[in-house]
C-alpha cells in the first residue's frame, strides 16, 4: 500500500517507520523532526498525500490538523482515506471528516494509546471513528502498527474515546500519587503499599502498569527521574480537551475538572512542564496539607 505520513515526531516517527519495514511505501513529511529510515523524505504535505492511498497525519492539536487537511485533502486522489493518528477536539475531527466526504475521500479519527513505548514496539492501541468501510480499509495498517483497534462509531467518535480514556487516566494516576504520598507520611513502606492496593480494590493501570514511585512494580518512567514516556503538559492537553468537550455537551466532570487544574498548576507554575505525567508523586510528597480556620 501507498502510504503518506505527517508528523514524524516522537509517536509519528516510529509508527511510519513500522509501516516501511512491513514493506508499505511511505511517503513523510514533517516541518522539524527528522524523516526516520525506510522512509521516503517528500517536501510537502501535499507531496506526501499525492497518490496515497492512505494518509496518516499525527500532529499537536486540532488547529494544525486543519490546516494540514487543507493541503492534504485537494492533493488525494478520489477513494483515499485521509486518517488522523492525533488527539484533537471532536468538533476538529468532524470537520476535517466531512472536509474529506465533500472531496470524494474517506476519514478515519483515530487517536492512541500506548505512548511512545507502543509506538516503538507496534502495540498502540487505536480508537477510531468514522465509516466501517473506511475502517476496513486502514485495518491492516493498525495491525502493524498496534495491537488493538476498536471501531468507536462514526466522525468524532474516536476522539470521544480518547478524551474519556485520558480523562480518568488523569484523575486516577493523581489519586494513586496522593495515596503514596499519604503512605509516605503515614509510615507505610511504598513496596507494601503496591502489594497490597495493586492486587485490592485500588488497583489500577497507573498503579499496577505504570507504577508512579520509583522501585516499585513494573519499570516505569518513575524509574527513569520521570523523563516522559507520557508528558505532563499532554496529559493537561487531554483533559483540557475533556473538559472542552463537557461543556459541549453539558456533561457535569467535577473530578476531570479538579485533575485538569492540578495538572495545569503542576505544568505552567510548579515545575512539571517536560516530566512524565506521573511526577506528580515527588511533587505531592514535598507538600504539607493547607490548613484553614483554627
């Protein structure tokens, strides 16, 4: 298959390069990073969706994403599926999707997860929106790619996931970190900790996959001074899309909105700004509680 990529950044590099080395023809283009090996370096957005059958996009935000589709959609010729790898707002990823309908194109919103781990070793998992169709078509591709792709439904539907998906990431890894740090001060061994809450009614993914205090449970970034597998500042991105996202459609999220101002606090004012998102444990241990009234 022919295949365009844009954005060959940290998670668009490796996913383009699993692709050429499954023997597809990749075509990529990127304004900054570096184009990585099986790949074919073009100039162009343009350039790189001419005569693709696919064209993959994974960039920073929705605002790119339609500038981009502005190149990309009148190069493609008429059948091509036009899939957006990135996190954007749903209203993005609807608009962009019927950009492509009008043009004669098929649209996949396909959002991941997996980080750059799972870039690196093709086992993102993909949630996707738009025509089972279009899914059909790009479903090989996520195979190499990943190692999991669930059809959400139509346009938007992907980023939907997404969004709810890093919305409660958010906000468990927060309450995990915080119960470390209340161990800390209560006493108890952070080892003991894990054992005991990973295999009890508090377990979950950020405790028991991606363990937050180094030393404890798997490998995890904690282990490595907190340099981001996920970075903070994407994961403030994630939930300020969540909480964009629950004004639209009126939805009360008192925990996402709690999390998005932690994060936001923690990246633009106290330091997390290009540390993994689970350094907000060292972060929350060096605090004292505030305390109010007498």
């Amino acid at each position: 298959m022919k295949i365009g990529f844009i954005g060959l950044g940290n998670m668009g590099a490796p996913m383009a390069a699993n692709l050429a080395k499954a023997g597809h023809e990749v075509a990529g283009f990127d304004t900054a990073a570096p184009t990585p090996e099986g790949v074919t370096a073009v100039a162009s957005a343009a350039e790189a969706a001419a005569g693709a059958d696919v064209v993959i996009t994974m960039l920073p935000n929705g605002q790119i994403l339609r500038a981009v589709a502005d190149q990309v959609v009148p190069a493609m010729k008429q059948g091509a599926v036009l899939c957006d790898c990135s996190t954007v707002d749903v209203d993005s990823a609807r608009g962009v999707a019927e950009q492509a309908r009008t043009a004669g194109l098929g649209s996949l919103d396909a959002p991941v997860s997996g980080g750059i781990g799972g870039a690196q070793g093709g086992t993102l998992t993909f949630m996707v929106g738009g025509s089972e169709a279009d899914f059909g078509t790009v479903g090989p591709l996520f195979d190499i790619m990943g190692q999991k792709a669930v059809h959400c439904g139509e346009a938007g539907a992907g980023q939907a996931a997404k969004i709810c998906n890093n919305m409660i990431l958010g906000v468990t890894m927060i309450a995990t970190c915080e119960a470390f740090a209340l161990a800390d001060k209560l006493g108890l061994d952070r080892q003991k900790m894990f054992d005991v809450v990973s295999t009890s009614s508090g377990y979950s993914w950020s405790m028991n996959a991606y363990c937050p205090a180094p030393g404890v449970g798997p490998k995890s970034p904690a282990d490595n001074d907190y340099k981001p597998g996920f970075a903070a500042e994407l994961m403030l991105k994630d939930l300020r899309l969540s909480q964009s996202a629950a004004d639209s459609a009126d939805a009360e999220t008192p925990m996402g909105a709690l999390a998005t101002r932690l994060y936001g606090s923690f990246v633009e004012d106290e330091g997390g700004r290009g540390r993994d998102f689970s350094a907000m444990l060292p972060h929350l241990a060096g605090k004292n509680r505030t305390r109010t009234g007498n």
